[in-house]
C-alpha cells in the first residue's frame, strides 16, 4: 500500500481512546497486568487475522495494517538492515550506520525517531527496509502485548472480534501462550512476543480440540471462566456468542 492510500485508510479505521489490560513484559509469574491508555483500534476476526499472518513468509511479510495517521513504530529502538538481502536500489535511499557490535541499523534523530520519518509519515516509504515492511503490531495485541518505544510511545491496542469457535481457541492459546512463556521472563516486546509464538503452536491445537469437545451449550460458561481468570480479560477482545 502507498503512503498515501496508507493515511486515506484512517477514514475506515475509526480510532477511539481506550484503557486495555496488557501483560507486564519482565513480570516472572506472567499475571501482572497494567491498565494502559492508548488508541484502540478495531481488527475483525482474530482468527482470520492469525491464519493470514500465518500464510505468509515470515522473511518476507509484507504487512498490510491499516497504519492510519499512526508512526509509532518509527521510534522503535533500532530499525535493523541485513545489506545482504535489500535490494541495492533500496539500500541507496536508507541513511544507515554500522553498530559497535556490527549491525547495520538505520540512524536516530536525536529524538529518537527514525532519521526517515518525516511530518507526512515515511519519507522512502517505497524503499523502506525488510523491518518496516513486515511489521504488524496487530499479532502483539492478539497476545496480550503491547509495543512500547522510546519510553512512553506505544503501538494502538487492535481489539479483535471473537465469534467462532476457532476465535476463541485461538484467543485462549495465544493469552495462555504470553503467560507461559513469561514464566521464562522478558526483558523486551520482541522476546516476550517470539517466545510467545512458540508457544503457541503447541497450545493452539490443543485448544481448539477442547473447545471442540464441548458442548455449545456449555462454552458460555467456559468463556465466562476464562475471562474471570484472566486468561480473556473482559476488555480485550468484542465478545460474541460462539
Ligand atoms: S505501530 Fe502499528 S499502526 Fe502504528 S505505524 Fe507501526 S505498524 Fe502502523
Ligand atoms: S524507514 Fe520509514 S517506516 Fe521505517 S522506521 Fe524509518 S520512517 Fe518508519
């Protein structure tokens, strides 16, 4: 998507002021949550969100979310650049530095921000690296995670909708996920979010046959127990009957 059409998306994409519950990123018992303010965004079906996210080549994603006015990725602490797989015609338009540990990063301004990032948004927008393009906030907040950069800038909270039954067991495995896997303890987003994901693949088929296995009658209750648990908090997710 272009930059422009990327800021005409924001019409369709109505922001609103929320508090969300999140997962406390480093908490070692993995049930502290914090109630932040940020913007929060509708997202559709969960399910059909992570089995697109799914599908596509985790080395080459390109990410389609629907940005609106928001840049706040663009302070991420480091924007990385493996030179051996841009295209040099990218490369030529991205103002790059060489680490002391050695890896090439996109230079800061001194407020943080990527040295790209102009007043209408990405200034190579068309040449911006592998980093930028695969992006997508959304499957933090689908674990429970929320983005944070330079201190106090945080990515919207995407609010899924859960009305099937695989909504919801992939709602349960991946908040289950992000509490297991903060019992190993993280000290950043990224960590916490890619031990997150590996959990996942081994809880998500589990829940879905649970959840299978019972009655209709009886998944209100299961849901009401999972979100007095915490494992669904209440205002993370739009509940409908499954
Ligand atoms: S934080 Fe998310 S919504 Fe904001 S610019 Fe980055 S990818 Fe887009
Ligand atoms: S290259 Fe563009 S999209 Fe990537 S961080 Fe910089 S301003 Fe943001």
């Amino acid at each position: 998507m272009g930059e422009a059409k990327r800021r005409r998306s924001e019409a369709a994409n109505m922001v609103q002021r929320g508090t969300v519950q999140v997962g406390v990123v480093g908490d070692p018992s993995g049930v502290t949550t914090a109630t932040i303010n940020v913007d929060e965004r509708h997202a559709g079906s969960l399910s059909a969100f992570m089995d697109e996210f799914a599908r596509q080549n985790p080395h080459d994603r390109r990410s389609s979310v629907p940005c609106g006015t928001c840049r706040q990725c663009c302070w991420h602490p480091t924007v990385d650049v493996d030179k051996s797989v841009e295209r040099p015609e990218d490369l030529a338009h991205l103002d790059l530095v060489v680490r002391e540990d050695g890896k090439t990063v996109i230079r800061k301004r001194p407020d943080g921000a990527c040295v790209h990032l102009g007043d209408g948004g990405c200034t190579v927008y068309k040449h911006r690296p592998r980093a930028c393009r695969s992006y997508d906030c959304r499957i933090y907040s689908a674990f429970g995670i929320l983005p944070t950069f330079n201190g106090d800038r945080h990515a919207p909270y995407w609010k899924f909708t859960l009305r099937s039954v695989r909504d919801y067991a992939v709602a349960i495995a991946a908040r289950l996920s992000t509490m297991l896997a903060s019992v190993d303890g993280h000290d950043d987003d990224n960590s916490a979010m890619q031990a997150a994901g590996h959990r996942y693949s081994q809880v998500m088929p589990r829940s879905l046959t649970a959840l299978m296995r019972i009655p209709a009658s009886e998944r209100d209750q299961v849901i009401a127990s999972a979100q007095s648990d915490g494992v669904l908090p209440p205002d993370a997710f739009e509940y409908r009957a499954p």
